[in-house]
C-alpha cells in the first residue's frame, strides 16, 4: 500500500474547481487530477445517481467502464446504499464485484454528497492488491467534502 502525499493534488482541485457550479465539469477535473497525478490509480471515475436505486457512469479516466450499475450490484452499489466509503483489497472476495477490466485487483468507492444527498459515488480502481486504506480514504473524503 503506498502512503500518499495529497496535499499537491488537492490544491491543485481546488483551484481549478474553485466557484464552479458545474457538477460533471468539476466530475471531470477531479477525474483527470487524480488520475494523472496518483501512482496506483488505474481508473478514475464518477458514477452519478439518475434515479433512485440506479447509477450511471460519469466522467472517467482510464479503460472503458460499465454505463449503469443498480444499487443492488457491486462495490459502487454497495457504497451507494451504505452511503459509506468501501475499501475492497482484493476485489476477486468482494462478492457481486463489477469487473470493467480483468487487471482490476483492488478498489476503494466513496459516496458524493451535495447539501446531505448522493449524487454519485466515486470509483478508483487498482491493478495492485490492497492498495488503499484509511489514509486514502480521509484524503479522499476530504477532497470531495471541499468540492462537492
Ligand atoms: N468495480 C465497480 C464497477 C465499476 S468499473 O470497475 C469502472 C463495482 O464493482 O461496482
């Protein structure tokens, strides 16, 4: 698991989605940023909630994804319902798991929240096993809190 460093790339998103209202423009900031700039980040991407119990796929970074995923389906689903952040390290034991790419071995899916409601959820993929953890998850929380 790598300890990385967030504070670049985070000021970074918040400059260039500082007073933007635009939800699938800072979707696609935030996408690109941390793709481009996080070693163990394979795909990036939102999944966006377009009616209740159902996510479709939003702005990305990395191979193609699937295009819609109910809440009853994989990691993205199960973080939807929970509306809790999952880490999965290791995503061949994480039952239901949605595999876009067969090099995918770990994954960490956190819940959007704008004014207390879901909008989506975002999606990083891993092709190293147990890649993520707390460290990732506070950082990343904390971007989405900051942006969203
Ligand atoms: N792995 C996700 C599906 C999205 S693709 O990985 C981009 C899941 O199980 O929900």
């Amino acid at each position: 698991m790598t300890e990385r460093d967030y504070k670049t790339v985070s000021r970074t998103i918040a400059a260039l989605c500082e007073g933007e209202t635009d939800i699938i423009a800072k979707m696609a900031t935030i996408s690109c940023e941390l793709y481009q700039a996080l070693d163990g980040f394979d795909w990036v991407g939102f999944y966006r909630v377009v009616e209740p119990g159902l996510l479709k796929i939003g702005p990305y970074q990395g191979g193609h994804g699937c295009l819609v995923i109910p809440f009853d389906k994989g990691v993205c689903g199960a973080c939807a319902t929970s509306r809790t952040t999952q880490i999965v390290e290791d995503v061949e034991a994480f039952p239901g798991h949605i595999a876009c790419s067969s090099s995918t071995r770990s994954e960490i899916v956190l819940p959007v929240f704008e004014n207390g409601n879901l909008v989506a959820v975002l999606d990083v993929d891993s092709d190293n096993p147990a890649e993520f953890g707390e460290h990732d998850r506070e950082a990343l929380e904390a971007i989405l809190a900051a942006n969203f």
